[in-house]
C-alpha cells in the first residue's frame, strides 16, 4: 500500500470527537453543503466508490437514482449488520471510528433530501452499539450530524438481517423477511402496493395516494469512505487502487491461517499478498486448499490465489470478492463436510418465503451429510445437482443464489473428494468444523458462534 493510504482503520481507535476533529471530521460534510445536492452526488460518481457490502454497485449512481425517484419522503439507511461468515470489517470500523460512518450517514442524507436516517445491525453488537450512540451524542452536540434525526436499530440475530430489504422491514419494526421489490422503489414506511392493489389511507404529506419513499441503503464501509471524499477529493481516492475498483478495501481473513486479521488494503491487491502478508500465510507444515468470500459467492481454488482484489477480476474468473470477508481451507479441511456446513448453515437462515430455497437448500443439505458420514450413493449427488438447478426460481433475496454458487462449486473442484466418500463409505478427512461466524477479532484470536450449530430451520436454538 502507498505510504498513507490507510485511512478507514485508524492506527489507534478514535476515542473522542476531538479525535476526529484532528483528522478533519466535519470537513466532508462542510464541503457537501458547499458543493449543493447534485455536486455532492457528482463528487461521489468521479471517485468511482463502489459498494463495499458486495454487490460493488457505483455508488454515485445510486444515490442520484434514489434521489430522483418518485416520492415526497426519503431515507437513509446504513447496513452494518454484518452476519456473512467470515467477517468483522463495518465493526471493526464501528470500534475503531463511529464518527466517520455517522457522517457519511449526515452527508447521504444531505444529498439525496433524506428526512430521517437509520443505522441498522444487530442488537448483539453491543461494543458498536455503544461506540456509535456515544460519537452521535457527540456530534449531535457539536452540530456536526447534520440537520435530520439519526437513529440507530438494533435487530435480530438472523442471517437475513443484512439484506437490504430485511433490514427495512426490520426497522419497520417487523421480522426480518425481506420483501419483494428493492429499496429504491418501495422504501422506508411506504404504502404502496408491493404485489397485487392492496389499497391503503394516504401518507400524511403525500399529494399521490401511493409513494414509493426511495430509500438508500449503502453498507457501513460504503459509507464510511464518503467524508474523505468529499473532503480530500475524488482525484485523492483515485491514487488508490485501480481505474475500476479505486479506493482501499477492509478486508477479513479467517479459517487456516496463522493469523487471523481485519486489515485495510489497496484496491488491486493480490490475495495471495494479503493471505500471506497481514494474515500471517499458511499454519506449520499445511498448504491451503480453498477460499471462499464468505459464503455468498463460488470457491477460488489455489490457482487462483494470485487474483487482485478488484470487483472486475473476481468476476472474470467466476467467482465474487463480496465483502471482502475471507475463509480459508487447508489440505486438512474435508471440503464435503465445508460444503455440508455451508449449505446447513444457508437452510437454516432461509426465511421460509420462497419455498424452493428453504426446501431445497435443507434436501441439499441432508443428501450432503450422508455423502459425507459415509453413507451415500450416485443418486445423493444426482438429487444434489437436480435441485441447485431450481433452487432460486422465484426468490426474493440473493440467499438461494448462493446456495447454489457455492456447493456447486465445490462439487466442479473437488469431485475427487466426493468420489472419496462414495467409494470408500468414510470421510478421509475428519475434522469438526464450524461455519466462521465471527462474535470477536482482537490480536490475532478469533472467536466463533457456536450456538449456530444450535440452530433450527425455524430460527429457534436447540437446548445447548
């Protein structure tokens, strides 16, 4: 990395507004109010800031799609819910720096005419929680949050807590299901029609009897680049990375490594310098087999370690960089039993609204623990195959999708193994292993959710 181009993940956390300050805290959102609405949004579009939750979205365009949508009320939305496996990045940035996310918080809002703004994740996150509640009060005081309420929502434990439109029913006060049409077109508190004519009183303001209320929803780290921005410019955030993914990225890397680590690099950088760079390369006497982004998007097997960090080159090698959030395999993994974890993981956050998702992930998963305790046959794997094929007809969410890439592909680069099990009825390999849901990073030492073993499709937790 360039010599200071770390700027998200401060050296030492920010303890106090004053700390911020130092940095330049309140020069993005001064500069917004300076450049107006529309130059805002163009500050943001010539920075070329994707999204950093891992859909890779250009920002700017976003922001000018939802405030020119239809509709008299808009809002603001942060997800820092982060429940994908393998990661600890937004809080990792919540710990170390709230105040930089709360004024990107202020300045979206500036710019798309927002009249309320929310920052959601889970009400299990009580360090950020804290964090954030204490800089708000901070900045509140100091006028430097800009002119509309921020509230923070804590919600629930689920998986689906970080899809965008989940976390809007959440914060409706509703389960975390997400609905059927996307937040630009069907926002915060809306009343109108998602399927059918369902007809509903008008909203108090509203000239039309039906509103859309374009909400923008941008992920925590998204967020959190916006005051440097339009503070330093978007010629400064173009010196990092590449033309098409600029910026530095926070990225996580858990599983077989020898350190485990959340750390800021240049867009552009080569995975395998971050595998063996800040995360410490390979544990004694092992050689890694596979890694995954989470579990969203298809394995990268060794041969393609070699990747830069960009969205464009995972994609053109099939895969996705997603949130950046890295789990790591070595030659001791069985990669059956990880298909298998994955998969039960996938079944078990499935809400139950799309019956081919929650029906198809929970069959693939049990023909994929017999494969694995040794007792299955060629037709597992044909039924296996027969319902990643129709796993995502009609789903609302992108979780069915990722059922599919990821076992998938696993059984396109791995078929050795399976046939291992099938042919010999054991696993050659075994080895408890947990889906890496990161509770804590702190020096190196990770720690996992392990009541997620625990839990059942119907989202309650069997007796420990």
């Amino acid at each position: 990395m360039k010599d200071g181009a770390r700027f998200l993940l401060p050296y030492q956390p920010l303890e106090t507004l004053d700390d911020w300050l130092a940095l330049g805290g309140g020069d993005g959102l001064r500069a917004a109010q300076r450049l107006g609405r529309d130059g805002t949004i163009d500050e943001l579009r010539a920075s070329g800031l994707r999204g950093r939750g891992g859909g890779g979205f250009p920002t700017g365009a976003k922001w000018a799609g939802v405030a020119g949508g239809r509709g008299t009320h808009r809002y603001v939305v942060a997800n820092a819910a982060e429940g994908e496996p393998g990661t600890f990045k937004d809080r990792r940035l919540m710990r170390d720096n709230p105040y930089q996310l709360i004024e990107g918080v202020a300045i979206a809002a500036f710019a798309i005419g927002a009249t309320e703004a929310f920052i959601g994740l889970k009400a299990s996150f009580t360090t950020e929680i804290d964090r954030l509640e204490r800089a708000l009060t901070e900045m509140t005081a100091a006028g430097i949050a800009g002119n509309i309420a921020i509230s923070i929502v804590p919600g629930p434990e689920e998986y689906l807590l970080g899809e965008e439109k989940a976390l809007l029913e959440v914060i409706e006060g509703k389960d975390p299901l997400p609905r059927l049409l996307p937040p630009y077109l069907h926002g915060l508190f809306s009343t109108a029609p998602q399927m059918g004519w369902i007809p509903a009183p008008r909203e108090a303001g509203h000239p039309e009897p039906h509103e859309s209320n374009p909400t923008l929803v941008n992920n925590a780290e998204t967020l959190s680049n916006v005051p440097w921005i339009l503070a330093r410019g978007p010629e400064w955030f173009r010196t990092m990375g590449t033309p098409s993914s600029p910026g530095t990225l926070v990225a996580t890397v858990v599983g077989d490594v020898a350190r485990p680590v959340v750390t800021e690099v240049e867009m552009g950088t080569r995975l395998s310098a971050l595998l063996n760079g800040p995360a410490g390369g390979p544990l004694p006497d092992r050689t890694w087999k596979a890694v995954f982004s989470g579990v969203a998007n298809p394995v990268v097997d060794p041969s393609r370690f070699d990747l830069p960090m960009t969205y464009e080159d995972f994609a053109a090698h099939g895969t996705g960089l997603g949130a950046a959030g890295f789990i790591v395999y070595d030659d001791s993994a069985c990669m059956v039993n990880v298909a298998r974890v994955f998969s039960q993981f996938l079944a078990v956050e499935s809400c139950g609204q799309c019956p081919p998702c929650k029906l198809g992930s929970a069959e693939i998963t049990d023909r994929l623990e017999r494969i694995e305790g040794g007792t299955g046959t060629d037709d597992d794997i044909t039924t296996i195959g027969s319902w990643l094929g129709k796993v995502t007809d009609g789903a609302r969410c992108y979780l069915a999708t990722e059922e599919r890439e990821v076992v998938s592909s696993i059984l396109r680069c791995y078929p050795e193994e399976f046939a291992e099990h099938l042919e010999s009825g054991r696993c050659p390999r075994p080895r408890d292993l947990l889906v890496p849901k990161v509770v804590d990073l702190e020096d190196g030492r990770v720690t996992y959710d392990e009541s997620q073993a625990r839990k059942r499709p119907d989202w309650t937790y069997a007796p420990a």
